[in-house]
C-alpha cells in the first residue's frame, strides 16, 4: 500500500518556480530547495514528464484537462476560434516538466 504523503504548503518554495533559487558551482549552476512535491517520471516523454505529488498531477494530466479558445482580430472585429484541449494544441499547456509550479501556491 502507497504511503499517504503529508500535504503541508509551508514547504512549497516561494517564487514561480519548484526550486527555491540557482546556486553557482565551480561546475555550473545547483538547484537549491527544491519542492519536495515535485518529480520526473522517467518512462514519460521529455516535455510532459513532471509530476507534483502536492496536485496529485502530473504534465499529461494538465494538458488533458486543459481547454483554451483562441482570440483572432480579423479586420478588428474579434472572432472566438474553436477550443482546443490541451492535447489538440500544437503546444504544452503544462511547464512542470521544466520545473514551473502549476500549484500556485507561495507564488508571491
């Protein structure tokens, strides 16, 4: 049986991001307080493979929950496109792969 994780907000970093800050190294760059919430499944594609134990959510399941109706200007009389799902986009909706906090929490 899965252990049931703690959900506690106090340890979600600050910022717009699942890390606190970047630390310089003799070798480059260290990530510094990641949250720990946030993970990569491996065996997913690159772009879609963070996963936020705090959401219960991973890329893919964002981008198929994801719905967006695209705004074109014609002429200037605005003009609704048909909605896509995340899935339908030419784009990720999602950014956890590349650590971006879809959570929303401490952001500020």
């Amino acid at each position: 049986m899965k252990k049931k994780i703690r959900k506690d907000k106090r340890k979600i970093p600050k910022g717009y991001y699942c890390y606190d800050h970047l630390k310089k190294t003799k070798k480059g760059y260290k990530l510094v307080g990641i949250c720990p919430y946030w993970s990569k499944r491996e065996k997913r594609p690159e772009q879609e493979c963070g996963h936020c134990a705090y959401l219960n959510k991973g890329d893919w399941n964002i981008n198929a929950e994801a719905k967006i109706t695209p705004i074109y200007y014609v002429n200037g009389k605005k003009i609704k496109g048909k909605t896509l799902s995340g899935k339908d986009m030419p784009f990720f909706v999602s950014l956890l792969w590349d650590m971006v906090k879809e959570c929303g929490i401490n952001e500020d």
